[in-house]
C-alpha cells in the first residue's frame, strides 16, 4: 500500500503546488504588483541576462525551446521512471485556482507563454524511501516575453512561500494534516538571475499510517524564464546539492535556449 499511495499522492501534491504558483496572482493583494521578496533572499552573483528578443516568442516557440529544457531522466540516475510530462497555456494553469480569471489575468499581464511540468518517481517508492533517497523529482518550466514578466511571477511566488500561510492548504493529497505544513527557507547556492529554496515538512498517510515527508522546492528565475525545481523524501530532508546541480542544468539549458 506505501508504494502505491506514496508515489502517487506525492505528485499529486507536488503538481498542485505548482499549479498555486502558477495562479499566484489568486492570492491576496492587487493582481500584477507582487511586493518585493524577502530581505532573507540571496543575491544571485551571475549578472542578470538581458533579453535576446524584443518580440515575445509564439507558443509553437516556447514549446521547441521547452522540449529541451527540463531535467532529463540520465540526470537523476537508474530507477525512475516518468509520472507526467505535460505542457501548460495560461488558460490551462489557471483554471484549477480559487479564482481560474484573476490568475489568468495575472498570467497573461506577466507575459506569461507557456510552461511545462516534468514529474519522475521512483519505480520501487518503499525502497527509495527506506534508503533514505528521493522519491521524486519534479520540474517546472514557464517561458515570458521578457525577463520583467519572469521576475515578476518570481516575486509572487516567493512571497507565497515565504509566508507559509495556505501552502500546506495547497497539498491535501501529500499531507495528512496541511495545516501542521511547516515551510522554511534553506541555504541554496545562487543560480541564474535570482534563486531561493524553501522546505515544506509534514505527515503524509499511506496504508492507514502516518510517515514523515519533506519536499525541497528551489525557485529559480533567468533571463525570461522562471522555474521550480525539486524533491520528495521521506522522513529525511532532501539533499539540497542535489537540487543544487538539478537546478544548475536547467539553467544551463535556459542560456543555451534563451
């Protein structure tokens, strides 16, 4: 039963959290000016990029690009396989949230053109938990027109998380009690433009029991792209160099795409 439930309500949990994100602009305050991210922030030490195109690049564009940034399966190693795979208009990303045409009104002024959410889980999730290894790993990809628009959905989201309020809300599937969510922020070396990582721990139930989880999520922006990248353990915190190095090929794949 841990195997199947584990596995599956993980990236459930992982894809709505996502999807939060994504509608960021549900949340409370004016939709399009997002407050400034916490002083606790890193400063990212590689010179913000500057825009290639002044002309935001077409779906069809955005989808070519996305087709080759992600996290492949040879970055994570032998023994998972891929949960979902999906690609996302505004439309699309917005019509889960609490209010589907304030977040796509926020969408589309960020400039927002598509994204793609990549998910993997282990292929024997018991084993991997019991071995003190991810369960999961997750990607997810949005492309602007501009880095401004990018910079802004970054904001927003690192808001979101940052203040904890309603993230674990969010995660019904992955936590058993969202309420008890606890998230903080964890050093994370600086990548790309901007980058911040938080933790968000609690119980999930699985087979009628109760078993710790911690997801590690890193939020990442460059250049017009904005990104989430992470994991899923149990009972343990996610390696955070792992992520590290996760995140350190998205956004080498960003520049060589964008």
């Amino acid at each position: 039963m841990m195997r199947n439930r584990l596995g599956v309500a993980s990236l459930a949990a992982i894809a709505a959290l996502l999807g939060l994100l994504a509608g960021c602009g549900g949340q409370e305050g004016e939709v399009g000016t997002p407050t400034a991210a916490p002083a606790t922030q890193p400063a990212a030490t590689a010179e913000p990029s500057v825009d290639q195109e002044t002309v935001p690049p077409s779906t069809e564009e955005a989808r070519d690009k996305l087709e080759r940034v992600t996290i492949l399966m040879d970055d994570i190693g032998p023994g998972y396989v891929v949960l979902a795979d999906e690609y996302a208009d505004n439309a699309e990303a917005s019509a889960a949230q609490p209010d589907p045409a304030v977040a796509l009104t926020f969408l589309n002024g960020a400039g927002r053109v598509l994204g793609r959410t990549v998910t993997y889980i282990a292929a024997d999730t018991t084993g991997a938990a019991l071995a003190g290894q991810s369960v999961a790993f997750f990607s997810n990809v949005n492309v602007f027109g501009d880095a401004t628009g990018a910079a802004q959905y970054y904001a927003v989201s690192i808001q979101i998380m940052a203040e904890g309020t309603g993230v674990g809300a969010q995660l019904g599937d992955l936590f058993a009690d969202p309420a008890a969510v606890q998230v903080a922020p964890v050093a994370f070396s600086p990548i790309g433009d901007q980058s911040q990582a938080f933790t968000l721990a609690g119980q999930t139930e699985a087979g009628g029991q109760l078993y710790p989880v911690v997801a590690l999520l890193a939020v990442i922006q460059r250049g017009p792209v904005m990104a989430f990248v992470g994991s899923v353990r149990v009972a343990i915190p996610p390696d955070v160099e792992e992520v590290e190095r996760l995140a350190g090929l998205l956004v080498e794949r960003i520049d060589s795409e964008f």
